[in-house]
C-alpha cells in the first residue's frame, strides 16, 4: 500500500471517530494541541501527521493508537 492510500485511510478513521463522538474539528483541535487546519488535513489525507501527533489525536478520542494504524482497523 502506497503512503497516500494510507494516509487516507488514517484520516477517514480519525474523521469517523471524531464524528461518532460528536466533536467537531474544532473542539478536537483544542483538545489535542494540532491547528484545526492541520487536523482537517490530517483528515482527507493530505497531510503527513507525526507518531506523537497520532498519538495525542488518539487519546484526545479515547481510542487505541492501533486502531488508527491498523489498515483493517479492528473496527
């Protein structure tokens, strides 16, 4: 799998996560300490997020990191 594939991939979890506990773009972006516009990036897939911003975006949603990297998610 190519690097944009899974950066959509990642994104499109963060995006559902976010979205199933009702927290919008901006209210997760406070919490987590990332720009609103990042996150967003971050959500289409069009940006290239670190392992500590991954991290922080995970436990911003309560979520295990795997979840997130995991390809088939477990979800």
């Amino acid at each position: 799998m190519d690097s944009d594939t899974y950066k959509k991939i990642v994104g499109g979890k963060v995006r559902a996560a976010r979205r199933a506990d009702g927290i919008s773009v901006e209210k997760l972006a406070l919490m987590v300490g990332v720009n609103r516009n990042y996150l967003r990036d971050i959500e289409f897939g069009r940006a290239n997020p670190t392992i500590d911003v991954i991290v922080k975006i995970a436990d911003g949603l309560n979520i295990p990191v795997w979840e997130l990297m995991t390809p088939d998610g477990g979800s």
